[in-house]
C-alpha cells in the first residue's frame, strides 16, 4: 500500500514538474531597442527620439510579437510605440519617454515624478494601484492599472499596465494591454522580467 502511495506522489509531482516545465517554455525573452521609430518627431520632441539607443528586454508569451508600424504618430502615453500582437489580434503598445530626476521628490512620491505625465491626466491616470515588483537602487518595474474616463461616457474604464524606468539612462517604458488579455499573475511575471540597457 505504501509503494502505491508512493508511486501515485511521485506521479503528480511528475505531472506538476512537466506542467510548470512547459508554462515556463511558453515564454520567450524579446528585445526592443528604442526609439524603435522616429514617427512623430518633430521640433518639440526632437530631444526625447536623439538619445542614445537603448534596449528593453522583456518576457512575452511566445506566441506573442512586436510589430514596429509602418507610419503613425506619436503614441498616447509616450513616444516611439510598437505593438503587441499574436496574429492579427491587438494585445498591447509599448512606448518610451525620458525624465528629469527631481530633487524634490520624496521616496514615496518619486515615481510620480519620474511618470509626471501619465498621472496628472483627468481622461487616463497611471496612477492607480501602482505595485512594484522589482526595485533596485537605479531601477523599478510596477505593475499598474490605467484609468480611463472616455469623453461624454460614464462608465470608467480599466486596462493592464505595466512601467519602469532607469535612473541611469533617465528613460521609462509604459506598457498598456487590451482588457483581459491576460491574468494579473502573467503581467506581474513580466513586469517582473523587465530590464533597461544601453
């Protein structure tokens, strides 16, 4: 009876092994080198699309891809955007800008400081139930949701989203995914996976 017991453990230990083994293979680490694209550049943003290139690495569902537009604009929440896609369905957008370090900022507010310009909006804030999930003395990634309050509407909107910046290279990323398209445990993983370098 006891070998059975035994055998029956080591099967759903098996079984768990093989299972986390392949949820883990469904991911793959892409990277972005920003500006991906200079549309939307002109004399007043000329600055933020000159700097030297640097490169987002992230993990994304490997049926996942980032497709860099053809034409366009400058992207809602920053600059230089890309999307997330899987086939011909829109997941997401994935954007940059850069940032000042202010002196007056305090330890609890400085993000605010760092992503001044996805907070202050009264149409969509950032700045609602930001976590962060992996944080160093030059670097942070936070999950959020972003708020919208679309025009003549009174139902507010919520969608997934994901920042982190640099305090080295002075740059941030924002992420904003479609509604539902996937769990508050997959987009902590890959806020969690973020890392910005030259």
């Amino acid at each position: 009876m006891k070998t059975k017991k035994l055998h029956k453990i080591f099967y759903l230990f098996l079984a768990a092994s093989l299972l986390l083994t392949g949820c883990q293979s469904d991911m793959k680490t892409t990277q972005i080198t920003f500006p991906a694209h200079k549309f939307g550049r002109n004399e007043y943003n000329a600055r933020i699309f000159d700097i030297s290139p640097f490169v987002l690495h992230i993990d994304l569902p490997a049926k996942w891809e980032i497709s860099v537009p053809t034409s366009g604009d400058e992207a809602a929440a920053g600059f230089s955007a890309v999307d997330i896609v899987e086939g011909e369905k829109h997941i997401g957008e994935i954007s940059y800008n850069t940032f000042e370090l202010s002196e007056d900022a305090t330890d609890e507010n400085f993000y605010r400081s760092v992503y001044n310009q996805l907070m202050l909006s009264s149409i969509a804030t950032w700045d609602n139930e930001y976590t962060p999930v992996k944080e160093d003395d030059n670097s942070c990634s936070a999950t959020c949701k972003i708020m919208v309050n679309p025009p003549n509407q009174e139902e507010t909107l919520y969608y997934p989203g994901i920042l982190a910046y640099n305090k080295d290279l002075l740059v941030y990323i924002s992420i904003s995914f479609e509604e539902n398209a996937l769990s508050d445990e997959m987009l902590t993983d890959i806020a969690k996976s973020i890392s910005l370098t030259r």
